[in-house]
C-alpha cells in the first residue's frame, strides 16, 4: 500500500509550496488506495508555536486535504521512542559517543576551510579497528553520532529528478543526539518514516542533501527506504524567489482574498505538473491523473493573474450549491446575514460571470443582504437626476402593477423605456444605481426579482425622491 506524509514544522503559517506538497502528497497517495499521513515536526521548540499549528490544521481543513491518522503525530511526544534507537544504534556500533568540543570543531572547520577542503568532522572519535580512542574527558557530556559507511555511494532514485550518486566519502558521521540528549531533525525524521510505514516521501527539493544520510540511517536500522520525491521550488512570475508580492501568502490569505479551495488546489497541481493541455481539473481528475512522470524538475512560476482565472473558472462552471458555504462565509466577514436576503445559490448564478472572486462577489452583492447606506457619488451623479426622476416614477407605477417574476419585471422595464421612448439602459441604469448603490449589477429583472417587491420598490421610491431634490 502507498503511504506519504506531509510533515511541517509549526514555526509559522501553512505556505502556498507547502500546500502543493501536501497535495502532491494527498493525490499520489489517495489516487492509488493507500494512505496520506500527517506529522508535525516541532521538535524546534523555541520556534514551534501552538499558532502555527492551528494555522496549519486551519489551512489543511479547509483545502480538504485531512489526513487519514486519527491524530497527527508531534514528534515531541516521541522522545521516548527516539531515545529507544538511539541506544539501539549504540549498542549495535552504527552510532557512538563523540566528546569534541565546540571549540575544537570550530578549530577543525577553520583549519580545513584554509586548506580550501570541504569542511566536515575528521571521526576523531570514531571507533574503528586497531584505533584506540582516548579517554573520556570528565564532566563533558558527549554528543551521538551516526557512523556513515566511509565506502561506496549512496543512489538516489529520485521520482522526479532521477538517479543521483552521493559518495559516502562525502557524508560525515552526522550528530543524531545532542549533549543534552535531543534527537536531531534528520534523526527523528528517519525514524518517524520507518514507524509510520511511509513508502514514498514526497517533499521541496532543500531537502535532497538530508536524503543520503536518511537513506544510511534506515538501512543501518534493518529498513528499506522509502521513494523520494524532490518537488522544485516555486519561483515568482518574473524568475525571482517567491515573496509576498508574488503571492507567498499563508493558505488562510488566499481564502479571505476570495479563492475557492478546490480552485486554489486546481491552480497549485499545475505548478510543476501537467496531463496534456487541460488546464482545469475536478478533484476526482487529479486523483486519477496525477503521477510524477509528468512532473517538471524545473522551477515552477507562481503567476497570481492565473491563479484568479482558474478561480474564476471554477466560480463559473461549480455547483452553486458547492460554492454557497464560502459565499456564506465572506457575506458574514462583511458582517452581513445570508438569511436577510435571497438564497445564496440564486445569487451565485446571477453574479459569478462577472466576479473573479468570492470577495469581490460579497462586496458586490451586499445590497441583497442589508439596506443601502448610501449611493456610488459618481453613478449617482450621472443617473440620479432631475432628469431621471420621472423615468423613476414610471417605473414605480409600471412595476408596482406587475407580477414579481423575471419576465413580468422585464416586461414591465421594456415597457417604461417604449412609454418614454427611451433606449433600456436609461432605464435600466437609474434602476440599478436605485436599488444596489450603483451602476453595475446583474441583470435588472433578475436583480429586482432577488431583491423581493417591498425593498424594491422602497428603493425606487427613495431614488425617485434623490433624483427630484
């Protein structure tokens, strides 16, 4: 059975390439019946917060990427089982006791850094045949280290990139356990695959340098390494390293700019991969489709104009019913009441043609949902005028005698332009400056339709009064 993981460490919001891993991750693992798991690496305690963690099941949550363990695993709760293979290591001779001090390792980096050598740890205490090591010195609390087999290669089959060959001469004795008994990232990180059954370890290629070691670690416990994945960095539209102006925002960001999560993950599944030409994918298509053999070992671009046409896309083609509770949810964060308006579903299909964004769709359909507190200066201006006040009383007659349904409304309207001999938009833009506060909205029978008969014609009436003063 496939089994991945996504693993962040909570020293700060869920990013947008930690998101696309955890989706390459979710799709690789999901897409062929097996198990997506998720672990939090926070043994980095002075900047693991509980806010980050928060952020990170928050951003996870809403993109819909849960993982199938009932809990997440925290490696501080695993020091136990850390230090269990510590002293396994130790007592089989593939890890061993190292007393240098900082000073003497500073020392060493200086000496081979004047030789212009690589700078790594000399195994002054390693054990090795016919060596004899010096005594202990008292009271120094030594550190663990891994011993590396100092011949042959370490082959790297990744996924993505291909064969990689790092010489072992190349890979020192990594520290597994500090003086005071800490397990290391690398450390903990080896054992939690082996533990957790990981059979693929899908992750940003920063980490391909850590992926020998891990390898040797595993194959000194008795393990078989996992696949590995090194997913390329994500770059910003102009070739320059993604910043905030790019778009390297926290996944919670991208929600309240008005994304729909399954756009967001349509977008971010094109970072990198690709099936042909087809730009737009449902879930149940990435599922079945995604494989990394059509995963670029190149830089992906981060182009947030493209990112607001997928969403777009989607908003226009999605189950309004699907797209309803997000709706909901940015109408409430304009402190506005779905149930103080027409049904969410009816709004969406009037509204989604001409709005990129779930934001922009509240902002613009706010006079459903509470009384208007005023009008566009600049709409208002041009189309509520001494001019447009008697188009308004004709259309307050006219549509006070009609029945309240898109047809009889638009009849009505056709029917006042006819009267007036006027063309429909000189009605028709004095009816929507009238009733939503400005000149842009969807199309008026359908607006007066949603907007009910008593606050439509209110609306009228106190725009006819704005227009005769």
């Amino acid at each position: 059975m496939t089994v991945t993981r996504f693993a962040p460490s909570p020293t700060g919001y869920l990013h947008i390439g930690g998101a696309r891993t955890a989706l390459f991750s979710y799709l690789y693992a999901k897409g062929r019946g097996g198990k997506f798991l998720l672990r939090i690496e926070d043994t980095d305690r002075e900047r693991s917060t509980q806010e980050a963690v928060d952020a990170i099941f928050e951003g996870m949550a809403w993109l819909g990427l849960a993982g199938d363990n009932a809990e997440p695993i925290y490696q501080t709760q695993r020091f136990g089982r850390y230090a269990e293979v510590i002293r396994q290591m130790l007592d089989e001779g593939t890890a061993y006791h190292c007393y240098a001090s900082k000073e003497e390792l500073d020392a060493l980096r200086a000496e081979q850094q004047a030789r212009k050598e690589k700078p790594r740890y000399d195994g002054r205490w390693r054990p090795e045949a016919g060596k004899t090591l010096p005594s202990p010195p008292a009271g120094v609390k030594p550190v663990v280290r891994f011993r590396s087999p100092n011949e042959g290669s370490v082959v790297l089959k990744d996924l993505i990139k291909g064969e990689i060959v790092f010489a072992a001469e190349e890979l020192d004795d990594l520290i597994i356990a500090r003086s005071d008994g800490t397990p290391t990232y690398n450390f903990c990180v080896v054992v939690d695959d082996m533990d957790m059954g990981i059979t693929h370890v899908i992750r940003g290629d920063d980490h391909v340098n850590n992926t020998p070691r891990q390898m040797q670690i595993l194959q000194a416990l008795g393990a078989i390494p996992p696949a590995y994945a090194h997913v390329s960095m994500i770059l910003g539209a102009d070739g320059a390293k993604l910043s905030k102006r790019h778009g390297a925002l926290g996944v919670i960001e991208y929600r309240a700019m008005g994304f729909m999560p399954e756009a967001l993950l349509n977008y971010l599944v094109r970072l990198g991969w690709s099936h042909g030409d087809q730009e737009l994918f449902t879930r149940e298509e990435m599922l079945a489709k995604f494989d990394f053999d059509h995963v670029s070992a190149s830089p992906a671009r981060f182009d947030m104009e493209k990112a607001f046409w997928v969403n777009h896309q989607y908003l226009k083609i999605a189950d309004p019913a699907v797209i309803a509770p997000e709706f909901d949810w940015h109408l409430r964060r304009l402190n506005l009441d779905p149930a103080n308006g027409p049904a969410l579903t009816a709004v969406i299909e009037q509204q989604r043609e001409r709005c990129r964004t779930l934001a922009e769709m509240a902002e613009k359909s706010a006079f459903f949902y509470a009384e208007l507190s005023g009008y566009n200066e600049k709409d208002a201006a041009k189309h509520l005028t001494p001019k447009s006040a008697p188009v308004l009383a004709a259309l307050i007659e006219g549509l006070s005698a009609a029945e309240w349904e898109p047809d009889s409304l638009h009849a009505a309207v056709h029917g006042v332009a006819e009267k007036l001999r006027l063309k429909l938009g000189d009605v028709a833009q004095p009816i929507r400056v009238a009733i939503a506060g400005m000149a842009v909205s969807p199309p008026i029978d359908q607006t007066l339709a949603l907007l009910g008969r008593e606050r439509s014609l209110a609306r009228l009436r106190a725009a006819a009064v704005k227009a005769g003063a």
